[in-house]
C-alpha cells in the first residue's frame, strides 16, 4: 500500500501531483498541505498538524466532508510532517510513501524531512521526496538507478564516508572512490543510452534527479 504524503512547503502543481495519484493511495494532508489539497479538489484520508497555517474554510470543509482530522497542540516533540510519515506507517501500514511538499524556502524543514529518509529505510519503507524540479530517495545498497530524460543526476554521502563507491553509465563515470560526508564529488551527472549502476561497499547514498 502506498502514501501521499503533502505537506506545508513549496507546494506540488496539479500536473505533478495528480500525475503520480492512484485510485488506492492513502491521501494526508499535513497543515497548510491541506489548502492545495482542497485547492486541487483532492478529498485525503487523514489530515493532521497544530493547523497554525490551513485557512479555516478548508479545514471546514474536510470536516463536512468526513475526513479523519487529527489537531496537535504546536508545542510538540514531532514535526507536522514527521508525523504524518508516523501515521501513514502505524495506522495505514504502508511500505511506500511519495511526499510532496517536503522542500521550500525553510531549510531547516528541509534538511528535517530529508531526516525521515532515513527512517523509512530503516522502517523498509520506499519513500521519495518530490517537488517541481527535485525528486530524492536514500540506498544503503548497490543498485541501478533508472535513466529520466531531461534529469541530472547527482549522489551525496550521507554517511561518514561511502567505501569504494562506483558508477558505471553515466557521462561522468567514478571507479572505488571512498566519498565522505555531502563530499560534492558525485554531483551533476548525466545520463546516457541506458540506465546507471552504482555500487558501494558500505554506507548510505542521497540519489537525487534533478533539473533546472
């Protein structure tokens, strides 16, 4: 089962959002994620958050329309967000989440939601980050890494250092390089006939694809 996750940053144009929307997703809106939810006329399961930024009229709304609401006090040991990837794993027991949202002018939201990557991995969840120009995801294993037209695309350490880390199939190939933290070695690649194929030994990887 999979979650939408849409959150209160930069938020999804409708093209993007609803060009990855099935009809079985579990949809949560987290605070103001909640306003282009409604703007998008898109009815989630569960919404949730101190609800210090939703405007009154959609939180109405979802209210008459019987979705499960969840209010937080904004004093709290959990971001809205951090709390919506809760529920979609706790109640809804998914092994899949897509959030929207989740970048923006806020780095320290940013860098927090980038934070749940981590989580989901060690929960065995598949989870991407995805906004207008980015979508993001973590590995912790060797894997191959599917060609997008028109995308760069770029690795980051997230561990203290990635051993022995390869890439074969892209234009800029890199042969058991030991890359340490964010180390911006493995940045602006691009793709050529096919897929790329990345490997490592040990260590956590940021794949990001990316465009302008």
């Amino acid at each position: 089962m999979r979650a939408i996750i849409v959150t209160g940053g930069n938020p999804p144009s409708e093209k993007l959002l609803k060009s990855y929307i099935k009809e079985n997703d579990i949809i949560i809106g987290v605070d103001s994620g909640c306003n282009i939810l409604y703007k998008l006329n898109i009815i989630p399961n569960l919404i949730l958050g101190d609800f210090d930024s939703i405007r009154k009229e959609v939180l109405e709304y979802f209210l008459e329309n019987g979705v499960n609401i969840e209010k937080y006090n904004s004093e709290k040991d959990y971001t809205d967000t951090d709390l919506g990837y809760r529920k979609a794993k706790e109640v809804f027991n998914v092994n899949d989440i897509l959030m929207f949202g989740a970048t923006g002018s806020r780095l320290d939201h940013t860098l927090g939601n980038i934070g749940i990557l981590f989580r989901a991995l060690k929960d065995k969840i598949k989870m991407e980050i995805i906004d207008e120009h980015n979508r993001m995801y973590i590995v912790d294993k060797s894997s191959i890494i599917k060609k997008e037209e028109g995308m760069v695309i770029s690795f980051h350490a997230l561990s203290e250092v990635v051993k022995n880390f390869t890439i074969r199939g892209g234009k800029y190939d890199l042969t058991s390089y030991d890359m340490t933290l964010l180390e911006p070695r493995a940045i602006c690649n691009e793709f050529l006939a096919s897929d790329i194929n990345i490997t490592f030994d040990s260590g956590i990887i940021l794949v990001m694809y990316t465009r302008d």
